[in-house]
C-alpha cells in the first residue's frame, strides 16, 4: 500500500555503521514523523490483536520504542528485554553467538508467569539470534511466545529460520 511504501523510503541506510560492511537500517526518521510513527503503530497494534498476548516484551533498545507504545495502546503490562548487566533486580539470561563471539540478554525473573502470552517487539529481524535468545528466555520461565514482531526484516539474511515455529510478522521487507 501507499502507506508501507511511505514508510520503506524513510527508512535510511547508513552504510558502514557500526562497522565496515554493514548497512545500518535507520528508523530515526520514522519515529520523527508522526504519521510514520503512526503508521508503524498500526502494524504492531494489528499484529499484536491478532495474536491475543498478555503482556508485550521489548529487546533493547529500540524495541523498547515500539513495545512500550504497544504495550500502552493494548492496555497490557510492558516488559524490558536488556543488555546483560543493565537490569537491576534479580534477572534470568541467555547468551547467544554474534558473527564474533557471544552476547547475553537478561529479564528480571519476576517479570512473566506461566501462561502468560507474550509478543516480542524489535525493530528489526537480521540473522534472528536476538529475538530467538528472547523466546528461549519467555520460554525459560513457562511462559509462551505469541509473536515476535519486527518492523524490518533482512530476507536475505534468513533470520526467521532460526525463530520457527514461532510466528514472526514484519511490515518491511528488504
Ligand atoms: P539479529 O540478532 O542478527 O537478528 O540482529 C537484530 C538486532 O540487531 C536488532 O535488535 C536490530 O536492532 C539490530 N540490527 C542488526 N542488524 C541491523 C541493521 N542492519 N540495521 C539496524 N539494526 C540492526
């Protein structure tokens, strides 16, 4: 539609950033515009009725910006998925390989119960070692992963193979 299409051409490619090689996928124009902002709200908001969840967990950080305004518009609880070392209250974690050596992510223990029904929200999928390291951790503590939801999606990197079989809904394919 003319609305995703709107939203694919403010997404900036930031060539080189952080490192040689890789083209960064800037969402700072989407969020500088309300009625991307808006439009991009519509997508998480959709999904996220779709799949009835109980509470919706953010990855750090920018997943933080459009989990906490879903979080919001649903009426449902928000929870933080962070950078090892960040939280500050007793944390459950799972380490997961990057390109180059390992990264760990953390949630604090008490934040989901068994039966909850969580969506995952990021921005964007790449190799999906993220957002699969947030589902072993939603899944550690009984709880079941609804959806993991991201506004971008890399296909030629193949990421949504390492999240089967949960379902993954992206709005913006490149
Ligand atoms: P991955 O674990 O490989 O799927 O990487 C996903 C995480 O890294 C997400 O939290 C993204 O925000 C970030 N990320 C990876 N690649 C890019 C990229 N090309 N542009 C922007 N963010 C990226």
């Amino acid at each position: 539609s003319k609305k995703i299409e709107t939203l694919r051409v403010a997404i900036r490619d930031i060539p080189d950033f952080p490192k040689p090689g890789i083209i960064f996928k800037d969402i700072t124009p989407v969020l500088g515009d309300p009625a991307l902002f808006c439009a991009a709200m519509e997508f998480f908001v959709e999904k996220a009725q779709e799949a009835k969840p109980t509470k919706i967990a953010g990855i750090e950080a920018r997943g933080f910006l459009f989990g906490a305004v879903l979080a919001k518009e649903l009426g449902l609880p928000f929870v933080p998925i962070r950078k090892k070392g960040k939280l500050p209250y007793k944390t459950i974690s799972q380490s997961y390989d990057l390109e180059y050596g390992q990264a760990e992510i953390e949630m604090h223990e008490d934040a989901l119960q068994a039966g909850d029904r969580v969506v995952v929200v990021d921005d964007l999928l790449a190799t999906g070692g993220t957002a699969a390291a947030a589902a072993a951790l939603i899944k550690k503590v009984g709880a079941e992963v609804a959806g993991i939801h991201l506004l971008i999606e890399l296909a030629f990197l193949d990421g949504r193979k390492s999240l089967s079989p949960h379902p993954v809904e992206t709005l913006l394919v490149f």
